[in-house]
DNA sequence: TTTCTATTTTGATAATTATCTAAGTAGATA
DNA sequence: TATCTACTTAGATAATTATCAAAATAGAAA
C-alpha cells in the first residue's frame, strides 16, 4: 500500500510542487500556501495527504508549522520503475 | 505536460499491473482484460490512458492489438525524483 | 486570561475518474 | 458478402478527489 500512496501523492501538481519548494529547507504552512492561488484550507489538504504518504514530515515551531521532505519512500518507487527495464536501452539504435 | 500524464497514468494499480504485465513480452489487449475482474471495456479504457500517457504502443497483428511497455517515458520521472535527492543519504548514520 | 496568529478540520459542492452495459468498428474467416 | 472475433467507443452512473468558506484548535503574546 505504501507505494500506491506514493504515486498517488505526486500524482497532483500541486503536491509536486510542494515538494519541489521543501527541496532545500524546510518551510512553514504559510510560505508554502503563498506560492498557490488556493486557500490555505486546500493547501492543508495537500500537506495532510502528502503527510499520511510519509513524504514529509512537519515539526512545530512557536505557532509556525514547518514541513521537511523525506525523500527516502521514493526508493521503492525507484526500484518499481527499474524493474520495468529502464535506461532507453531498447533505443541504443541511435 | 509529460510527466504529469505519466505519474497520473501510474498512480492507479491497475494500470501498474498492466505494465508489469507487459514486462517481458507484448500481449493482446483480451488477454490482457483476463488478468483482472474487470470488464474488457474498463481494461480498455485503462489502456488509452497508459497509451495516452507513451507508457505502451498498440500494435495490430490478426485481429488482436497487441500491446508493448515503453518505459523510456521514465527518464523524466526520474529525473525528477533524483532532483528531489535521493538515495537515503541523510539516512547514513546507522 | 483574553486575544491574536498560524494553521487545521469540517461540511458542502464541484470536478474528475473508474466502472458498467450497450452499441459500434476493423479486419479475418466462412 | 455476411458473419464472427477481438476489441473500442459512447453514454450513464458511482466513487473519489479537490476546492472553498466557515468554524475549531494550539500555542504565543498582550
């Protein structure tokens, strides 16, 4: 189940972007809710559910909730996607 | 656009199945639908998306379309998952 | 301890996606 | 050319997902 979980959090732009944005520091809500035209309730929505996805994880600091990505589940994915034979190497004809 | 079409088309477990399917060898869209409890217009339907999508070309043999992974859409998942850092580097401490 | 700030949760609605049945199509076979 | 076989497409419905506005919460600040 978790893999499914996975492909289905990333599967929306919004939640890749999210994580695009936690690439290199951790950032609060807020911050992160400033960079879509959506409110901030949705926004929440997308954290909730890339949260149960284990792709982030959130620590509260004064009121502030920051959000840190954990890209570590992605190895299971990984694996899946060189399971399938990947690489172009069926494309070496070039 | 791509990468959008790719991930959606991924995120639903029967289409993943398909592609595992289609692993080692191409196989007719009947045999195909006789994996799952589905019908053959659902299987059908879950098949232009991964179509859609470049993750399988059709190929008509007979009167059977034949279908072949193309994973090579990959790359740009990858890519992009690797930009994200992965790999469990910060996970090196035990 | 009241109020303010940052954020989440709830409840409702809209939009998208998956599924089915029935009808259509392309090509092989009789 | 009529029919059969292996599928797809269309149309309808159910299920899931994304969105918003309004209310709730947790902790900081006054």
């Amino acid at each position: 189940m978790a893999m499914s979980d996975t492909l289905k959090a990333i599967s929306d732009p919004v939640r890749r972007k999210i994580l695009n944005l936690l690439k290199d520091e951790s950032k609060p809500a807020g911050e992160i809710a400033a960079q879509f035209a959506l409110t901030p309730a949705t926004v929440s929505y997308h954290l909730k559910l890339l949260k149960q996805a284990n792709l982030i994880t959130e620590r509260r600091e004064k009121n502030f909730i920051y959000y840190d990505l954990n890209a570590s589940v992605f190895e299971e994915v990984l694996s899946w996607i060189y399971s399938l034979g990947i690489g172009g190497e069926s494309d070496d004809k070039k």
